[in-house]
C-alpha cells in the first residue's frame, strides 16, 4: 500500500499544474496585452505550450521532489 496522500499523485499534480497554467496565462495576456494587439492567438499558444510542459514535465519532478524529501525525512 502507498504512501498516505499518493493516490493519483501523477494525476492530481498535473491537472493542478495545467489549471494553474490556463488561468495564470489568461490573466497575463489579457492585463499585459488586451488592447495592444490582438491576443487570441497569442493565448492559444502560450496555453498550449504552458499545458503540454505542465503534464509532461511536473508529474515526475513532484515524484522526484517527493522522493527526496522522503530521503531527508528518513535521515533525521
């Protein structure tokens, strides 16, 4: 059985991770550039990109982070 807490870890990180990364862009694009250009695009693509990084990037450096402090934690 797991650790208390890792249940879907891999799953839950990224989604939080792709959530945070909409809502970070929407709020960035539109407050930095609404009004300057048009930004439909320019959102898209930093939402695409920033979404794709998000899952394929941040479930295995919390596993690595997790790993880690489990390491420290068993040393003190």
């Amino acid at each position: 059985k797991g650790q208390e807490g890792e249940t879907l870890l891999w799953l839950r990180s990224g989604v939080a991770s792709a959530l945070s990364q909409i809502v970070d862009t929407l709020i960035f694009i539109s407050v930095a550039f609404y009004g300057v250009f048009p930004i439909g695009e320019l959102l898209l693509g930093q939402m695409l990109a920033k979404v794709v990084l998000s899952v394929i990037l941040v479930p295995p450096l919390i596993y690595a982070f997790v790993a880690l402090g489990r390491r420290l934690d068993s040393k003190s």
